[in-house]
C-alpha cells in the first residue's frame, strides 16, 4: 500500500498565510493573534463497543475557529491522521473560504482519530452517535453546522442528524449539511465541491491561454471531490491522463476512461489495476506528471519544499484543503505556475451546503438546476473577484484571496467590538 504526503505542519502552514494577509493588509499582532487562535475548541472521548464486546477508546474534537460572521461550519474527518493542530488548521481555513465566498458563517472543523476501513457499520454508526452527543452542547443549526469530509458521508450526517434530533425531541435538519436527500439533504451537494472545483479549474486555465478541449490533467486522490472533478474535466473534454488515490496511482498517456475507471473503483474499492491504464512506480509520482493541469484532492502537506520543483503541471488546482505547503508556494510560483488556493477552488461543497442549510430552514426544496447555475455564479464571481484583486496588486492568487477574506471577517469582528 502506499500512502504519501503524510501531514506535515497544517497548523504551521495555516498561519504563514494568514501572517502573509496580515503584512499586506498592515494589521497589529494583536489582530493576528485574534485571527490565529480559535475561539471554542472541543475535546472528546468517544468509548466504543466494539463488534467483538471488547472497548475502544477513541479521541475526536470539534474546533470552532471564528464565530465573527455567524454560525461556524466545518467538515468531520474520520482518519488516523486527525490531530488537534490539524483540525485548528482545517477549522481557519474554513473561517477564510466562508468569508471569501460570502456565506454568512464561521469556520470549524470535527475529526475522530481512525481509520474508518477498518470498523464495521454498526461501529460506524456507534461512533458517530457517540461523538454527535458528545459535541452536542456546542453544535446546531445556528451555532455550529458540521458536513461530511474524509472518511465521512452522507450516512454518517444522517446518523448525526438523528442523534441531535432524539436529544432535542424534534427533527432538526438544519444541523448538519451534506445529508441524504430523502432526509433533506440538497440536490446538487454530492457533487458540489468536484464542480466547483472543475469550474474554476476551467477558468484558471483559459486565464493562462490554455484551451481546455484536449488539455491534460492529472487528479490525486479519487474520494468525494478527486472522483467527480475526473469525471467533470473529462465531460469538459479535459484529457485526465492519471488518477491516484491512497493505495496507488494509474496513468494513461491517452487518456483515461473516466466512467469505465469509476465503475472499476466502485467493484474493487481502488483505482490500482484499472485495465486500460499502466501503474505508476507510487502514488505520489502522479504529482510529478507533465501535464497541463494538477488537481490533488486528497489530504493536506504533500506538495512541499522537498518535491514543489518536480511539479510539472502548468496549473494547479487545489481540491483538498492545504495540499501546498507555503514554501512550495513560493517555488511554484517562481517557476511561472498558476497555484488556485484550496479557500477558493474547493469553496463550493460549503457554498451548496450553505444553500442546503437556507432549504432546510424554510423546508422548501431547490431543483437540482437552480442549485447548480447558483453555484457556478458563485465560483465564477469568486473566481473572478480573486483573480482581479490579485492582478491589481501583483500578488499571488493565495495571498489575495486569504487576504480578501481575512479583511472580510477583521470587518466583521472590528464592526461588533469587543465584549465587554
Ligand atoms: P474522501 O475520503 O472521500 O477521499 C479521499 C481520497 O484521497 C480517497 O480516494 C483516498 O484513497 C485518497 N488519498 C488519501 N491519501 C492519499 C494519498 N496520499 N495519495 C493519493 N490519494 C490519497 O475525502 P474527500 O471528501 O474527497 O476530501 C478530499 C480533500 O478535499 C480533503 O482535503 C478535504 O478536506 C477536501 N474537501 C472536501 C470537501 C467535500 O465536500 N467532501 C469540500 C472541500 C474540501
């Protein structure tokens, strides 16, 4: 098996650029601290019974990075790589995308430390109640709306919906996004983050004179956002010659056959030994391809100063949160590479979440076409804001898009003051 890219230092990297948006924007270190620290961070223990009637001592947290502009909203991770300092970097990341997109919450991030492969259903289910109960006190549809991300699904919102909604006597859709449609879950939201994704993929590309129809991309990772952004460029007539998820990468100098690959995953779990490809050596070589287009999508930290000048890709698009480390940043923008950052690319799971949270509100359902065309509105715009506001001042599309939103949520914060 291989796993590459294991975290680095997301904390770490998370206030670098943060402290890049506080020089441009000239703000105190008191305002910097503010914005680094978390306001409400979450500690639990979630004792499991496991299928044998043995105990199992899990650990999950629930961070609350900023609640300046709302209710805060974040995925929940189930992986053995979750830490403390990871989910603070996942919950303030979040904080910026929300600003940058204007959806009307704060960041936070959940994670229990597993590896959900290796627990039954039953398990799964008994896990994610316990934790649900656990972090209740501070989650809700106006204080804290939590969404599926590694390791989590639509079934496990589900099961968090109902154990918030036992305990409070009443359903309550709105505290969770990301859920089964028969449960009011929102059209469109499976696939929100992949197109959003491929929408700004698409316009970052055109910016750089490089005409999609026949332009060759690369994905990492082929979970909830990697699998439908293949699927999407492909359907752009994007020539997706690699794939790789954790067990391994595929490569085909032709093209891949994205459907034919999805029905290959969906029979044996992995990309790995798709017929009409050849392996290559290790997953994490397929960040190395010569290609037009790069999109990792699967964990943070594996673009980094030890391999950023082996990328070879002409534009990267970050579908995952925080893969390019600030250093890599630098080189790859040195090299004349386009870096589309993470708070922009992949904003659009939250922007259909958050329109999964307006319906559930008011209990009335959007068409699945309603929700699509105000999703591409929205990462159009924001991509174009981004773009613009990076031109202008001459600076990377990162710093101007964390710089724009940090401003956003500074005005927020300065606007109601501090209490008392
Ligand atoms: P997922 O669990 O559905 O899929 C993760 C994929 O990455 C799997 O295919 C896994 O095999 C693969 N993977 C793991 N480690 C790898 C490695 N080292 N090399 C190659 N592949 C590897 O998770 P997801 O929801 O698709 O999330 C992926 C990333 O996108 C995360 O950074 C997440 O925070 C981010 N994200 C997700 C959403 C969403 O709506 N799900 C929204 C915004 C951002």
């Amino acid at each position: 098996m291989t796993v590459l890219g294991a975290t680095k230092d997301p904390l770490a990297d998370a206030r670098t650029q943060l402290s890049r948006a506080v020089d441009v924007l000239g703000y105190s270190p008191g305002m910097f601290d503010m914005l680094a620290t978390p306001r409400r961070e979450l500690t639990v223990s979630v004792p499991l019974r496991r299928d044998d009637g043995s105990v199992e001592l899990l650990v999950g947290h629930r961070v609350q990075h900023n609640l300046s502009r709302g209710p805060s909203k974040g995925g929940l991770r189930y992986s053995p790589d979750v830490t403390l300092d990871e989910v603070r970097a996942l919950a303030m990341w979040m904080t910026w995308k929300c600003a940058l997109v204007d959806v009307p919450y704060g960041g936070a991030k959940g994670g229990v430390r597993f590896d959900p492969r290796l627990y039954s259903r039953g398990e799964l289910q008994r896990i994610t109640r316990r934790y649900t109960s656990e972090i209740m006190p501070i989650i809700g549809p106006s204080q804290d709306i939590p969404a599926p991300d590694i390791g989590t699904d639509e079934q496990t919102m589900a099961w968090m919906m109902d154990t918030y909604s036992v305990n409070s006597g009443h359903t309550v859709l709105g505290v969770v996004t990301g859920k089964p449609v028969a449960l009011g879950g929102s059209l469109g939201r499976a696939s929100a983050t992949s197109r959003g994704v491929v929408h700004v993929a698409l316009a970052a590309m055109r910016h750089r004179g490089l005409q999609p129809v026949g332009a060759t991309a690369a994905v990492q990772g082929f979970g909830k956002v990697g699998r439908g952004a293949a699927r999407f460029l492909a359907e752009a007539g994007v020539r997706v010659v690699g794939v790789s998820d954790q067990y391994g990468a595929v490569h085909a100098p032709e093209g891949l056959d994205v459907p034919a690959l999805e029905a290959h995953v969906d029979a044996t779990g992995s990309v790995v030994d798709f017929g009409a490809s050849e392996a290559l050596p290790e997953g994490g070589d397929l960040l190395f391809l010569d290609v037009d287009l790069l999109v990792p999508a699967a964990v943070e930290g594996v673009i980094d100063e030890t391999n950023a000048h082996r990328v070879g890709a002409r534009v990267i698009v970050e579908g995952a949160n925080g893969p390019t480390s600030p250093a890599a940043d630098d080189i790859l923008g040195a090299n004349g590479q386009l870096v589309v950052p993470d708070i922009l690319a992949n904003a659009g799971g939250v922007i259909v979440s958050y329109f999964e949270w307006v319906q559930a509100n008011q209990a009335y359902w959007w068409s699945e076409k309603e929700v699509e065309q105000r999703l591409e509105e929205r990462m159009v715009r924001a991509w174009e804001r981004v773009r613009d506001h990076a031109a202008r001042h001459d600076i990377p599309l990162r710093l101007a898009a964390t710089s724009m939103a940090v401003e956003t949520v500074t005005t927020a914060h300065l606007a109601r003051g501090l209490y008392p």
